[in-house]
C-alpha cells in the first residue's frame, strides 16, 4: 500500500491523520486505523508590522522610534531585525542612516532635524 499526499500539509492546521484502511482478500476483509503525523516544521515569518513610524525632531539620540512585531505560524518563535539598508543621509559631512536596530525597536542614531529630512525609508533583514 502507498500513501501519496496530494495537498500541502500543515502541522499548525492539521497535526495528524487517521486512514481508515480496508483489506480485502475476496472473501474475507478487515480494517485497520493509521495515524499519520505531520511534524512541525519552520514556516518562515510572513509580515512584520513597525508599531509607530511617526518621531519628533530633536529627540535625544537613542529614541525608541516604534518596535518590531512579526507574524509566524510557528507560536514560539522569536525573530531577529537588522538593518539591511537605508536611505543614506549626509549628517555633517558624514553619510550614514538616521536610525539603528537595537532588539526589537528602531532607534534614531542622531538627532534628526526636520528641516533636513522630514521622512525617510529603512529596510529591515527579518529572519528567526
Ligand atoms: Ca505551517
Ligand atoms: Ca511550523
Ligand atoms: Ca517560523
């Protein structure tokens, strides 16, 4: 007897099946339950939400910006962001991002002047 899957499985959706399976010689028959499990696997996160976008100027340096929330199947995961690129800003003289990566938060990493740059775009790296 061969077992072939025909659909995706999804260990958060359905972690086990019961076949019902009949043999039957002609004659004589029987049945007989098989469990297959599904095991957990990694799925990869799927969106990660930044909780607050909007920072007043001035602020001192190391101001939490907002925090990083993902959504992952898998319940006890824990996810790790860096900063992949940003938008570089010449901050006297020196071209460099606005903002940094600390755990779960964006920081501001100088002290921004909205005469200078009233928005920006950051590209976070989020894997678990
Ligand atoms: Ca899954
Ligand atoms: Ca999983
Ligand atoms: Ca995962």
């Amino acid at each position: 007897m061969r077992v072939k899957v025909v659909g995706g499985l999804n260990f958060e959706n359905i972690p086990s099946y019961t076949l019902n399976v009949q043999v039957s010689d002609g004659l004589l028959s029987n049945s007989a339950n098989i469990t297959i499990n599904v095991t957990d696997a990694n799925d990869g996160p799927t969106q990660a939400v930044l909780s607050n976008n909007v920072v007043d100027e001035n602020v001192p340096l190391g101001t939490i910006i907002g925090s990083f929330t993902t959504t992952d199947e898998d319940v006890n995961d824990t996810h790790t962001y860096e900063l992949q690129n940003s938008f570089d800003f010449d901050i006297n003289g020196v071209i460099r991002s606005p903002v940094v990566v600390v755990g779960n938060n964006l920081v501001t990493d100088v002290e921004i002047d909205f005469e200078q740059f009233s928005s920006f775009k950051v590209r976070i790296l989020l894997y678990n």
